[in-house]
C-alpha cells in the first residue's frame, strides 16, 4: 500500500514537471547477476526477460501488481475454445524505425520455436498464427486454454525485416555454429528502451525511447546503467555510497544496515517464489536412508510427522527476519489459482509428529539426507540447517548436504535420474498461473508426456492427475478454480510437499529513486522514477 | 640463448597440456552446466538435446583431446552463458587483469624494496619496528577482509574513492585502458593496493632478510674499510647481491598477482579475467575456465623464462658458467 501511494505520488509529480524542459536522469543499479545475452529467446530466466522486457515487448505486458494488461496487443477475444482472435496496436515503431506488423509477431513466434531457442514451452502453446490483415490475427492452441495470455508477455516479439537482415531468424545457443549470432549483442524492440551498449558481464547503458508508444508511462529517467555486482557486500556498499541509485538483491542480514545508514533503504515484499521441501514417495528404497527394504516416504503418517515436526515461525523470525510469509501452499498469493483457505501451514506440534512416527513403526526415528542447495535461494541453507535441528527434536537425524546449486542441480534433477531423498526446492511459476505449479511439482512423472518434471520425488495421485488434466483444457474460470482448489486440497490431505514459505524480495534503494517491485523479482524501468 | 628460449616454450606447451587435462578430469565434479543454460519450463528432450550437442556426454579425455585439438588451431569454444567467442571475452577481459597486476607490482616494489632497505640498515629504530609491525597485517589479513575494509573506509565513509568497477575506460584498439581517464585512474587505486598489499609486504621482508645477512659478510666489511661512501656500499655492493631471490620472488609473484587477482577482481567487481573465471566457475561454463586456467599456466611458464634471463644479467656468475 505504501508502494502504491508512493507510486501515485511520483506519477502526479510527474505530471506536473510534464511543464518543464526534460533533463537527462540516470538511474544506475546492480543486480548480483549479469544479463547474459540480449537475444530475447536465448534463456528463459527471470532477470533476463525482466530486463528485457524493457527493450522488447511481447502482445500482453505485465501491470506493476503482475496483472496482465495489453501490450503490443490493443485487445483480445476467444472465438471459440481453441482460437483467439488478437487485434495489435497500431503505429508502432520497433527502434530501429521499421513498423510493427501482423508478420513481426508470426515470425518471432516461428523463431521462438526454432533449434537454440529456449522459449519452446511458449512457443508450443500455440498451434498456428493467421494473419487476417496487417493488425488482426487469429491464434489456434493445441487445446482449450484460457490463460494463453498469461504466457504472452514474456514472448517478445523481435522484427522481421530487422532480423533476416541480420542473418538472425534463430536464436543464440552456445551449441551449435552460430557464435556470430546478431541479436546477441544488438537489440531492435518496441519497447521504453534502447540498447545503447553492452559488455557482457561489465556494463549495459540503455537510453529512453522517445518514440516510445505508451505516452504516459511514468518514468521520467532518460538513461539506465546496469553493472552486474557479485558479491553483496560490495554491491551493499556501492548503494550506500551513493554510487548506485538500487542494489538487488540484498542480504536479509544487511537490512538493518540499509536502515541504519542515510539516504537508502530495504525494499522488501513477498516474492511469489514458494520454498518448499519434498520427499521421494516413488521408490520402493530410499538412496539416503538406513531404513532398507521400504521407503518411509511412501507412508502419509511418516510425511505428516515431518510437516508437523517444523516450526516455521521460527524460521521465519530467527533466519527471514520476520520478512518471509509461512505457507501451507505451493502456490503464492500473486499466482492465479491461489486457495487463501489452503494457504495456513500446518501446525506445529512434536509431539504429534512423534506420535505419528511410533504409529508408522518409526518410534526411534531414522535417518535420511537432505539435498540443498546453499546458493539458490534467500538463506537456503540456513533454511536446511534449521530443518534439520527441528526433525533431530522428533528422532529424525538428518544428514544435510548442502552444495553450490550447479551441483545440487546436477544431482537432484531428471538429467541425474533425481538422485535424492529428500531435497528443498524453490518455484515461480513460469506463466503465474497454478495450472503450470500442479503439472510441473504435482503431477506423476511422465516425461513423455512431459510432466511432472520437478516432482522430483514422484508424488502421484491419478485423482490429481485427472483434476490437472481436466484444468488444462478447462474455460471456465469458476470451475477451473475449483478443480484447482479440489487438487490442491487432495495434495494437502496427502502431505505431497512440505511448504515452507515465499521468500522475500529484497531490494536496496536509495532515496533519490522510487520503483516498483514486482512480485517475480522483475524491475520494470517503467515504474523507475528519479526524484528532484 | 635461443635454443634456451625454445626450450621453454616447448616445456610451456607441455605444461599448459597438463593443466588443461588436469582441468577437464575436474569439470565434471563442478556440476552440470546444462541447468544454468536452459530455463526451468525447458523440457527434458531439449535438454539432453543440448548436452548431446556440446558433447558433454562424451568420456572426459574425448572432450579433452577435441579441446586441446581446438585450441592448437587458437579456437577456444563458444561460452556456454555468454553464447560467445571465448577467446574474444577472455581478450577484452586481459587488459583489466593486466593493468590492475601491473600497478600493483609497481607498488609492491616501489614500496616494499626501499621498505626493506630501510628496517635492515635500522633495524633498531622505532620507524622500522613500525614498519614491521604493519607489515604482519599485510601478510597475514585475508585479501577479500582488506578489500571489504578499504571500501569501507574510502569508499563508503570518507567517499573519496568509488567502491567498484573500473570507472571510464578508453579504448586503444583491442585493449581497453584506464590510464586515461580521472575515474579509472581512481578506480585503481582500491583494488591495487589491496592486490599489492601482501606481495609488498613479502617484498620487504625478504629484501630485509636479505641484506641483513649481505650487510654482515666479508666484502661489505671490506668495502666500508675501503672507506667507500655508506651510500655505494648499501645500494651498489650490499643492495644488487640481494636481488637474485628477490627477482625470483617477485617473478614468481607477478604470476600469482595475475592469477590470484581473482579475490581483489571480485571483491571490486573489477572487470578482469578473475572475474569472469569465478563467475564461470558458478555458471560451469567450462569453455571458459579451460581458456583460462591454460593462459595463466602459459604466464606461469613465460614469467619463469623471464626470470631465468633475469639471473644471467644480474649474476655474472652464472654467465660464466655458461661460457665455461
């Protein structure tokens, strides 16, 4: 709420310098990684589409609370089940001056499905593009699906003209022989801003967009620095130096420093990234146990011992800083779908989980490792330590592995053949909806049908899988809310996942700045306003 | 002479070989660069899709025989994150790392020599004791705590100097330099001092040592009873007969400023090689730090060679040997 005033203030602010001559503002910041590539469908991660999702443009753009809002796109209708039909905006210039047309977005949603791209998922949502006339098309999907906007904004639609004059019709990959690949050090949107320069992994200048489309968008900054800061103690102290207008993101354990200090501060909130803790309920014998012959996992009594065995206030207090928000969901507020019935954790209690553990044939407990990664997440392992000192309360002894997230990754994901127990894991659904959190964490394995690829412990449940299944292709909103609820409730009931809470965001900014903090980490220059 | 040279230049090529086959049995503890590459959503087809084309499946020694093939032709591989030449970034990175080993060695002798000289010609006075004294936390404070305090102290109090990067570089051809420019020339001083802050202090104790021990021998003795000025004896008999291991020292010790400025790099998100291996290093982007950990041995090797022509100018005797 504070955000938003603060929002409306600088945007009435704003209004009123309208008057006066505009003067250069620059607005530096630094981010703990680089912007790898410029090539709009080389990586499909959330810094590099943030940040470029201020230089391109996809049909729907996202507003400062993630709600879907049009974009390149004026407006949108279904036609029927599988066809929408999408009118674009008219009298857009991409920078380089060529227009924008109905052959821009059919080509980059070609390109976007071509070898190196890494934007396939998107790029498959839709079967076919027509183009009626230069500023109408209808899209066709494979099958009914009512949130195809949702993945839109992240599909970027690059120009046609520009791009084949370049020898750029498929993207950037470090595979293959295209290392000369344009659109990996230029860039040619529609969007506020321009590239002006770029090295990697050094510094990228971009400058305003004079021509941009949107007219009365609120930013009033001319120029933006980005220089990729590393280490966090040194990307602290350039803010509080005052070299650098926004540092992100900042160790929870430096807030009270920004506090401390004049003319900066934490800008914190709720990220829409659930940290979560899974078991693997798949195997017949677990690979990190002394308990042979069976699997614990398997037995809801033994997860429910777990979940109960957690404090997660504590966590919360001793390791967030009172900043994350304990969840019993795995999908946050912000995501489409979300159950505030479902969302309680469950509730702390040892003395049940021992309980439960001597009704599953546990009373001593076991031993079992957990997989965590120490580099991925806000405190991680800090998270993963705690678990383990809590489950060592109800006779659990954990053995913690705690690894940079390259290995970790390597060992607990499908190309590894999940090698693990009992592992923490974090996720933002790609597309904000809960439909992608059901079929990437929830649904049985199936990696022909491509499914349930991060349930990396395998909980299966055919009820869940029908109700997925059934979501997918579901139009009506109402009822596909409840069959998401229905399904989240069953996974509930069944201790599928340890919840542990969103993470929070954690911005440094200075006084001179306000900007918005979306909920995906995303910075949107849009929303960047340098004050007087 | 030249076929000293040649000699090793060949050795080098053996010892850059070793390196990058030592480098390539350990790639594969590092973890698995796929993840890093691809988005969550990518599907697990076109995953083993991409490793397949990078030839990440193939046994280790392939991949290191289809490198080092590569790199005898100079074609060090496309980076994995950066989807670029790596002998390209590496070239642009070089300059940074170069400038910043320099100035710091610079410093390190301008300073630690006359240093040493100094506390060993009054090893009793009070200057020298402080001297010494100061030195201990030059050895033994951690490179990353000195570089924490420095822009702590200078950059963040007093904000005198900036906390990072390289400031305002200028462009002369492939090399970048911040000679040139007021901001560059202020972004060096941090990051240089903490570079050299451990070489100088090594510098001065063992030029001390040294000439501690010169001082005591028989024709310094015999010098000053010739009744030579203090001056010619410290600098020209006493001072030259302790630079053999102090050319050896600080020959070695160019290499690891160049090697080991990858904590300063960090620390001051200085643009330089060390920077962008520890960054490959979280990215296991393995073209990368094979290119890398091979240059710096072929440094490595070329400092060596430098130094061992160093001994001939310096020490007569070796020449004669040499002749003999």
């Amino acid at each position: 709420m504070k955000l938003r005033t603060g929002l409306f203030a600088a945007v009435a602010a704003v209004a009123l310098a309208v008057a006066s001559p505009v003067q250069a503002k620059t607005f530096k910041f630094a981010f703990q990684g680089d912007l790898s590539s410029l090539d709009p469908h080389s990586l499909n991660e959330s810094f590099l589409l943030g940040t470029l999702g201020n230089v391109y443009e996809g049909l729907a753009l996202y507003d400062p609370n993630m709600q879907i809002v049009p974009g390149l796109a004026e407006s949108w209708k279904i036609l029927t089940p599988t066809t929408w039909e999408f009118k674009l905006r008219q009298g857009v210039k991409f920078h380089g001056g060529q227009d924008f047309t109905a052959d821009d977005v059919i080509f980059s949603w070609e390109r976007a499905g071509r070898d190196g791209s890494d934007q396939k998922v998107r790029n498959s949502m839709i079967k076919s593009i027509t183009k009626v006339d230069d500023y109408t098309i209808v899209v066709e999907t494979p099958a009914p699906n009512p949130i195809l906007v949702q993945d839109l904004p992240y599909l970027f639609i690059m120009d046609k003209e520009w791009s084949e004059e370049h020898g750029t019709t498929s993207s950037t990959s470090a595979a293959g022989d295209n290392a000369g690949n344009y659109a990996n050090l230029h860039a040619n949107g529609t969007g506020p801003f321009m590239i002006k320069s770029h090295e990697a992994d050094v510094k990228t200048v971009l400058v305003r967009n004079k021509d941009y489309w949107d007219g009365d968008m609120p930013t009033n900054v001319t120029e933006v620095i980005f220089t990729p800061i590393k280490e966090a103690p040194t990307r602290v102290a350039a803010l509080i130096s005052g070299e650098l207008d926004m540092v992100y993101p900042v160790p929870v354990q430096d807030w009270e420093r920004l506090d401390n200090a004049e003319g900066v501060k934490a800008l914190t909130g709720p990220e829409a990234r659930t940290i979560f803790i899974g078991f693997d309920q798949g195997r017949d014998e677990l690979l990190y146990s002394n308990i042979k012959g069976k699997n614990p996992f398997k037995d809801q009594r033994v997860r429910a011992a777990f979940v109960h065995a957690i404090n997660l206030d504590a966590i919360k207090e001793k390791i967030m800083r009172g900043a994350a928000t304990p969840t019993g969901l795995l999908a946050a507020p912000q995501v489409n779908g979300f159950v505030e019935s479902l969302n309680s954790p469950y509730a702390y209690d040892p003395e049940k989980s021992k309980a439960l553990l001597a009704e599953a044939g546990y009373p001593e407990g076991f031993e079992v490792t957990l997989d965590c990664p120490n580099n991925r997440y806000v405190n991680d392992e800090k998270i993963c330590q705690a678990v383990t000192s809590m489950l060592a309360k109800v006779g659990i002894k954990v053995d913690l592995l705690a690894q940079p997230k390259s290995k970790y990754f390597g060992k607990v994901l499908a190309t590894s053949g999940y090698d693990t127990s009992f592992y923490l894991l974090g996720w933002t659904p790609g597309s904000m909806d809960a439909e992608n959190v059901l079929s990437s964490l929830i649904v049985c394995q199936n990696a022909d049908a491509k499914k349930g690829m991060f349930n990396l412990g395998n909980y299966c449940n055919p009820k869940v899988d029908e109700l997925t299944a059934a979501i997918g292709s579901e139009t009506d909103q109402a009822k596909r809310n409840e069959m998401i609820a229905e399904a989240f409730k069953i996974v509930k009931e069944d201790v599928g996942y340890m919840p542990i809470h969103q993470q929070p965001l954690s911005w440094g900014v200075s006084d001179r700045v306000t900007v918005n903090q979306r909920a995906d980490n995303g910075l949107d220059y849009r929303y960047v306003i340098v004050n007087e | 002479m030249i076929s000293f040279i040649f000699k090793r230049l060949l050795q080098s090529v053996i010892v850059m070989l070793t390196v990058a086959l030592i480098a390539f049995s350990m790639f594969r503890f590092i973890g698995d660069p796929i993840n890093n590459m691809v988005g969550q959503d990518t599907s697990q087809a076109d995953r083993e899709q991409l490793a397949e084309q990078l030839g990440l499946n193939d046994p280790f020694l392939i991949q290191f025989g289809r490198f080092a093939l590569n790199a005898v032709e100079g074609n060090f591989g496309i980076s994995y994150k950066y989807r670029q030449p790596v002998s390209k970034l590496i070239l642009e990175r070089l300059s940074a790392t170069l400038e910043l080993s320099f100035v710091s060695a610079v410093l390190a002798l301008v300073i630690g020599i006359p240093c040493g000289v100094y506390t060993a010609l009054k090893a009793k006075g009070l200057i020298s004791k402080g001297i010494m004294t100061l030195s201990l936390i030059g050895v033994s404070l951690p490179t990353f705590l000195i570089g924490i305090l420095l822009i702590l102290l200078f950059g963040v109090i007093l904000r005198w100097l900036p906390t990072f990067g390289r400031g305002d570089v200028v462009a002369i051809g492939w090399w970048t330099t911040g000679f040139l420019t007021a901001s560059g020339l202020k972004s060096l001083i941090l990051p240089s001092i903490t570079l050299a802050l451990f070489q100088m202090t090594l510098i001065m104790r063992l030029v001390r040592a040294e000439m501690l021990e010169v001082l005591r021998t028989d024709f310094v003795k015999f010098a000053r009873a010739r009744g030579l000025p203090d001056r010619s004896v410290h600098f020209k008999h006493a001072l030259k007969n302790t630079l053999v291991p102090v050319i050896t020292i600080t020959g070695l010790q160019l290499g690891s400023l160049i090697a080991f400025a990858i904590i300063t790099e960090s620390v001051f998100q200085w643009p330089g090689m060390g920077l962008l291996f520890i960054q490959a290093i979280s990215d296991v982007d393995i073209p990368i730090m094979a290119a890398y950990l091979v240059l710096i041995a072929f440094f490595f090797v070329i400092i060596n060679m430098i130094v061992d022509i160093l001994y001939y100018t310096v020490d007569p005797r070796l020449r004669a040997d040499s002749t003999a």
